[in-house]
C-alpha cells in the first residue's frame, strides 16, 4: 500500500506543474522599411509550454522575411529608426535605492 503522506506530496508536485504560466512578447522591426511586428503569447497551465514555442515559431517566420528584434539592431540601424520615427529613443537609466 502506498504511504498516503507520499500521495499528498506527489499530489502536490503535480499540481504546482500543471499551475505554471508563462507569457511572452517580443518587438520586431524591418530594418528598411520600418514596419514593426509584435510576436507573443501566453500560456497558463499545461499550455506555458506551447506559448514559448508559438513566439519561436513566430520570430522565425518573420526573421525568415528580414525582421529583427530590436536587441539585435545595429546602432546605425537603430539610430536611423530613431530618427525616423519607429522606434522612441531609449530613456536614460533611472537611480532608485533599493531599500
């Protein structure tokens, strides 16, 4: 017979697996033409797994087409969206204490 206490922690793991959620999104720019997409989903569940897979799927659709993301911009690239109108300049970081 199976130690109940076992069941209940087994139980338990299980639970927490299946409770997951997961969300993602990811900007993507044209370079020459300045057309912008946005790949994401989000999964909760035994579905977290499927939303990293459906961004993979996407990104690599339209980096097939010659998006990028914007992390992989060039400074020239991304200076050029900037002036442009694409993309809003990035922000200067911001100072907070951490109390």
């Amino acid at each position: 017979m199976i130690n109940p206490k076992f069941l209940s922690l087994l139980l338990s793991v299980f639970l927490a697996g299946i409770s997951g959620c997961a969300s993602r999104s990811v900007l993507l720019v044209h370079p020459q033409s300045g057309s912008t997409v946005k790949c994401g989903a989000a999964g909760a569940g035994i579905m977290a797994g499927a939303a990293d897979s459906l961004v993979e799927e996407c990104l690599k659709k339209y980096g097939s087409q010659g998006y990028l993301s914007v992390e992989e911009l060039t400074p020239a690239q991304r200076a050029d969206l900037e002036r442009r109108g694409v993309l809003p300049k990035p922000e200067p970081p911001t100072f907070q204490m951490g109390y």
